[in-house]
C-alpha cells in the first residue's frame, strides 16, 4: 500500500528498516504503516483531520537523527517525494484545552487522539501537527444549537460531528463576533 502512494517512501521506510544502527533513537516509520485505528467506526473521522504527509511523514525524535536521516534520504539515495518529522514532545505533555469531562457534557464521544494505537513518538508528532489532542469528535451529526455553542466555545478551535470537520478561525482583536468556520 506505501508503495502505491508514494514509491520514494516505501523505499526510504526499507532504507530506515535496514539502517536503525545509524540513529541514536528509534526513527518511526509513517503513520500510515505505524499506526491504526482502534476503533473502525472513528476511522473516517481521523482520516478527515490528516493530509497525505501526515500519513507518510517519518518521525525522528532528536535533531540529529532529523538531519541523518535527511542527508541518507535526500543527498545519498535522491529521494524527493519524502517527509520527515522530528518530535520530541511526549504524549504527555500535550494538554486539551478542556477537561474528559466537559468535553463529553458538550456531547463528545472523545479526543481524536485516543481513537489511534500506534508508537508514542508517531501519535505525539500527528498531535503536534494537527492538534489531534485537542480535538474532539462525535460521530452523530450536531443541530444548529450544538453548532452554535461549539463556534462560541472559546476552548475548542476543532471538532468533528458525524462526517463533517470543523474549524473555527477567531481574531480575538476584532472581537467576539470575530468568527469563521470551515
């Protein structure tokens, strides 16, 4: 399946297999083969918050194996279509904005990062790029009045209701009217 998005990352994810002795830490494959879904029923919704690099994208966890890995990839085997991430952040670090509790009292089945199963490393960078622990998910649709008091909710910038993604964009300088949702 790597192979058919991205022929130069499957061959960079070979390389990293054959080459972990390069690296001072474990460097992760992408997500796409790293991680999975714990629960099918939430698999559209993860995959609504992720672009293709997100799903291809290496992880490093220390700046030099970011730049090791660079160098082999790009300078040693020529590879262009190839996406590396480091991250040293831990899963732990990475607070929501609102207690588990508010969160399912404002009808939330859960964070979207708790619906993946896959290395710490890999989670944390998904987290870090698309804040995944920071946004909640449903899987019903919300009426407007749930809607509404989502794109007032000051504390949740992200979510998703049945198979639509939100995103509020709040310009705290122009006021509380000051909203726009995708």
């Amino acid at each position: 399946m790597l192979k058919k998005f991205s022929p130069d990352t499957h061959r960079a994810y070979r390389w990293v297999l054959e080459n972990q002795d390069r690296f001072d830490k474990t460097v992760y494959g992408p997500a796409l083969i790293e991680c999975s879904v714990n629960n099918p029923k939430y698999a559209d919704a993860i995959e609504s918050l992720l672009q293709k690099n997100d799903f291809l994208a290496f992880t490093t966890q220390s700046i030099n194996d970011f730049r090791t890995l660079q160098k082999a990839l790009n300078v040693e085997l020529r590879l262009h279509d190839v996406s590396i991430r480091n991250c040293t952040t831990s899963l732990s670090d990475l607070k929501p904005s609102i207690s588990d509790g508010e969160m399912r009292d404002l009808g939330f089945d859960g964070w979207a990062k708790d619906y993946l199963t896959g290395p710490e490393p890999v989670i944390a960078m998904l987290c870090n790029e698309q804040f995944l622990f920071r946004t909640p998910i449903v899987l019903r649709e919300i009426n407007d009045r749930e809607y509404s008091r989502m794109e007032s909710h000051n504390a949740i910038n992200s979510w998703v209701a049945g198979k639509q993604t939100y995103k509020v964009n709040r310009r705290k300088e122009y006021g509380p009217g000051a909203t726009s949702t995708q």
